[in-house]
C-alpha cells in the first residue's frame, strides 16, 4: 500500500482514478478499506466465507457504480453503506433473519463501563455474531448504522413493530450475554466486576 | 438517516467500539476479487460506441460517393444523352454509336446510320422480347409500334430541319447529298420482298453484320416486326417525296412570279416576244395598248 500511495495523493486523486477504472486505484482501495469493510460484513452476515462473498459483490457494486459517488460525503461512509446493502440482499435471499428464537428475559444489567475498557472491539463482534441473525441485523441497524424503525421496516420489509421488538430482544440478550463475561472475566482474575 | 431517540449505553458502546473494528480478510479474497473484476473488464459500453462509430463513419463514406457519383453525372457530358435514353431507343443508339468512336463520320451520314442503328435496336428489342415467350408478343408488337411512330417523327423532325428555307446555305447544299444517301438505302430496302425469309439482315448496313446468329434467328421468327419496320420506311420515303414535291412546288411558283416581276419590268422585251407570239395571244396587253394608240394616232392624222 505505502508503495502506491505516491501516486495518489488525495482521496479525490484516488476516486478520479477509480473513475478511469484504473486496476491500481482498485487496489489500493482494497487494501486501504477491506478490514472495516469486513467487520461490517461479518456483523451482519456470521459465516465467514459467506461475508467474504458479500464483501467482494460490495467492492465489485462500489467499483462498477463508482460514478455515481458525488464526492458530498465521505468516500467511507458511501462504501459501508454498499456493504450493509450487500448484505441486507444476502440476508433477502436465504431469508434467514425472518427467524425468531424465543430470549429469556433479562436478569441483570452489565457493566458497560468495565466492558468499555475490558472489552476488544472483536469480542463485541463475537458477541453479535452470535446473535440469531434476524436480532443481529435489526440491531446492526439500529444501533451500529443509525438507521430509524421506520427505515428498518422499509429495508427488511416488516412493520415497525416487528423491529422495536426484535431489537428490544437483541438488547436483552446482548446484555445478559455481557452480564455472563464480566462474571467469568471476574472469576479468572479472582475478583468481581465493580459495578 | 433519522438517528434513533433512544440512545441507550449497549447501543453507544457497541457503536464505539464497532465503528473502528476490522477484520482481515483471507488472502485470496483479492485474488478472486481481481479475476472478477478481469472478467468484467471488457467495458460493454466501449464496444457499441466503437460499433457506432464504424457505422456512421461507414454511412458518411456512402454518402459522399453517392454525393460525388451524383454531381458527376449531372455535369458530365453524356449526361443528356443517358437521359434521353430513358425516353427514346433510337437516341440511345445514337449515344452508344459515339461512344464507340464512329463520331464525326455517324455525324455525317446520319439517316443512314440511323436507319440501319434502328434497325438494330429493334433486333435488340425483339430479341429481349422474344425470350419471354408467346404470351407477351402482343405487348411487345404495340410496344414497337409506338417506338417505330416515335421513330418516324424523329425522322420527320431531321428531315424537315435539313430541308427547311429557314437553314438556307450549307446545309441546303448538304441535303441532296442526304436525300441521295437515304433514297439508296431505303431503294435497297424497299426492293426488298416481305416474304423473304431474312430481310432485315439483307437491308441492314455493315454495322448490323456483327449481330451474331441467334439474334438473326430469334429476328426471322418475327415477322410482324419487319412488316412495321417495311411500312415506316415507306411512309418515311412518301414523306420525303411529299417534302421535295412540296418544295420545287413552292420554288416554281416563285420562279414564276419572279419572271412576270422582270417581264413587267423589262416591256420591251415583253412585246417583242408578245409580238413573235401573235395578236391572240393575252399577254401582250402592252404592246396591244401601243398598237392601238398608234392606230387612234393615224385615224385622227386621216381625219385632219
């Protein structure tokens, strides 16, 4: 990456070279925005083979549609959102995240403050993996890209009532699931979470 | 993107800590990526344009050498002869018989080589008819009709240009040669008997001996044809007649006049030939108004 980074020295120069449909710009978008875009991918589609799939169809749609990129936004923000599209379509199709799987309720609340400093960004990524993935995609939506209920229920094709249940769910179970690391996290160390 | 309004501490953190997350991908995640984008690579938009490109360049091409043959034919000098080809056989064997180099000698003998240049088309024209069978020779007969009827009024055209007293000096001195030129051919022409079993290539000039055989057969197979070919060659000879008979009339009768105008003029000479002709004569008129102003004369001298 640093050996081509000469050749583009904006993000601007870069995009205009994606444009000319230049190999070495896709390249070096590739290299420079892959591992997010993954992460993005993975969050939404557990399989790892399956959300390498649906990142490499996201590259191949942001390359293809690269003029339409009107440069207002950040060149980022516009890739991820192709990637949560990609895998909003995957999800369409093996229509996996019409699942519902029955949470218990919650017990007790985690502490967010010690997950905040205890926790790796790939630990939560594990937690919402494990996530059923209709929860996973609804609070992927809601709380990790920003998007309302209403765009939820336009996007997944359910009714807003359906979303608000789904990610109150997915809360109760993503806490309950925190709530059981810091207690085995306080049990390796031999101390208890402060709470 | 509405932001959501309830923004609880789960939500923050994994947003948090979300946000900055990166997975590797495996390795040869860009080399499929690569072998896709190789696959696509033969931009579909390129080669319509190209498609394109050809074929308009290819139309314009088209165009302009249609444009360039166009205003070739409209100032080239044959240009009037191909079109009266389209209206008339015979003036298209006129053109065909200048470009083949006869030129200024056709020029010369031009009823001549019309006739026999007629003859020629109309061998031309049989034959073409004739291959269609029996079921069109009706057509084809009206069809050489009305071109032998053209014909004659071409001929009739010539002849009168060439004998009119408007074109008086050297074309007048040119028409007994024509005159003598066309009477020897048509003579041989109308020697000729109907019934003979291949006239048209006996009356035909040196021209038509180069009409191969089948032409002659297909010709001998075709009467009719030769009876109207007959027949306005002798109506074109009863015109000629009627055209010089006209003229030596009308010259005779103004040789006469002209010789009164001068008798008139010239009296003496009028009563002396009145008076070699006789008193009973009409004629002399002058010289009775003489004799008898003499003979009033004498009787008055008697008298006194």
């Amino acid at each position: 990456m640093v050996r081509l980074l000469p050749f583009f020295q904006s993000e601007s120069q870069l995009i205009t070279a994606l444009k000319r449909g230049e190999s070495r710009a896709q390249k070096l978008v590739y290299d420079r925005y892959s591992g997010k875009m993954m992460a993005v991918c993975v969050r939404y589609v557990a399989n790892r083979s399956d959300a390498e799939e649906v990142m490499i169809d996201g590259f191949m749609r942001a390359y293809g549609r690269i003029a339409q990129f009107r440069e207002e936004g950040s060149f980022e923000g516009w890739l991820r959102r192709i990637m949560v599209t990609e895998s909003l379509m995957f999800l369409r199709r093996t229509k996996s995240w019409r699942q519902e799987i029955p949470i218990d309720e919650l017990t007790t609340e985690p502490d967010y403050a010690w997950a905040d400093t205890s926790l790796e960004a790939n630990d939560l990524l594990r937690l919402v993996g494990q996530l059923p993935e209709g929860y996973r995609t609804i609070f992927n939506l809601y709380a990790v890209e920003g998007y309302s209920h209403a765009e939820i229920a336009d996007e997944l094709s359910i009714s807003e009532g359906t979303s608000k249940s789904q990610l109150s769910r997915a809360r109760n179970w993503l806490q309950a699931n925190l709530a059981k690391l810091e207690r085995e996290y306080g049990q390796a160390n031999g101390t208890t979470a402060v709470r | 993107m509405d932001k959501p309004t309830e923004q609880q501490p789960l939500d923050s953190l994994f947003r948090r800590k979300l946000d900055e997350a990166s997975v590797q991908p495996g390795a040869d995640v860009w080399d499929r990526l690569s072998s896709r984008l190789t696959a696509a690579q033969p931009l579909p938009v390129e080669k319509p344009t190209r498609r394109l490109g050809v074929f308009w360049y290819g139309s314009a091409v088209v165009a302009a050498a249609a444009c360039l043959w166009l205003v070739f034919v409209w100032t080239s000098p044959e240009r009037s002869q191909v079109t009266v080809a389209t209206t008339s056989g015979i003036t298209q064997t006129k053109s065909s018989a200048q470009k083949s180099g006869e030129g200024q000698q056709k020029e010369q003998l031009p009823l001549a080589n019309q006739q026999s240049d007629r003859t020629q088309l109309a061998n031309s024209n049989i034959n073409a008819k004739a291959k269609q069978g029996n079921s069109s020779e009706q057509a084809n007969r009206t069809e050489l009709q009305n071109r032998v009827r053209l014909a004659r009024a071409e001929e009739k055209a010539v002849e009168t240009q060439r004998v009119s007293p408007s074109s008086m000096g050297n074309e007048v001195l040119e028409k007994p040669v024509v005159a003598q030129l066309q009477t020897q051919a048509n003579s041989q022409k109308i020697a000729e008997p109907v019934g003979q079993p291949n006239p048209i290539a006996t009356a035909t000039s040196k021209s038509q001996e180069t009409i191969n055989e089948t032409q002659r057969t297909l010709i001998v197979q075709v009467p009719d044809i030769h009876k109207t070919r007959h027949e306005s060659v002798m109506t074109s000879e009863e015109n000629n007649l009627a055209h010089t008979a006209s003229v030596e009339s009308k010259e005779t009768k103004l040789s006469r006049a002209f010789r009164q105008i001068k008798r008139i003029k010239e009296g003496e000479v009028f009563a002396k030939v009145d008076n070699a002709r006789g008193d009973d004569d009409e004629s002399g008129l002058f010289d009775r108004l003489v004799r008898s102003g003499r003979a009033k004369d004498n009787t008055t001298k008697q008298q006194k």
